[in-house]
C-alpha cells in the first residue's frame, strides 16, 4: 500500500467519522460518493482540505468532478497524481 493511500483511507475515517476496519475493506472499486451517506456535498470539502493538507497538495476548482469521487480508486489515483507533480 503506497503513502498516498495510507492517507487517502485515513482522510476517509477521520472526516467521516468511519471506523478504520470498514475504511480497510475498501478497494479500488469501492463507491465512495453517491454510495456513502458519511460523504455528502459537504463532507466532500472537508476530505478534499485534509487530502491538500495531510499530502502537501493544490486541489483546484475545477479539478473536482464526479469522476475523481465516484471510487476510492479514483480518489487514490487523482491524489497520487497530484502528490507526484
């Protein structure tokens, strides 16, 4: 498991509260918006915030869609890609 994904899935309990034993069973195919109630429009910034700050990272604007939220493979691909640049 790479760094990024470390704290991708610790981003995800602390800001949504879940517990690190559910967050573990996640895989690259595992919906994430639309799929858990813990990750609404709201939480959404909060994750994101936590992902900039915890990887030392930028998320534009207009780099937030559906996409980069719809699995937690999308999620952990999209940070990764922003922590390499």
């Amino acid at each position: 498991m790479s760094e990024v994904e470390t704290t991708v899935r610790a981003v995800l309990a602390d800001v949504l509260a879940l517990s690190p034993e559910r967050v573990d069973t996640f895989r690259a195919d595992t919906p994430l918006f639309g799929a858990l109630p813990e990750l609404d429009s709201m939480a959404v910034a909060g994750v994101l915030t936590e992902l900039e700050d915890r990887l030392g990272i930028v998320i534009e604007d207009d780099e937030v869609d559906g996409e980069m939220l719809e699995t937690f493979g999308a999620l952990t691909r999209f940070a990764t890609s922003k922590a390499l640049v």
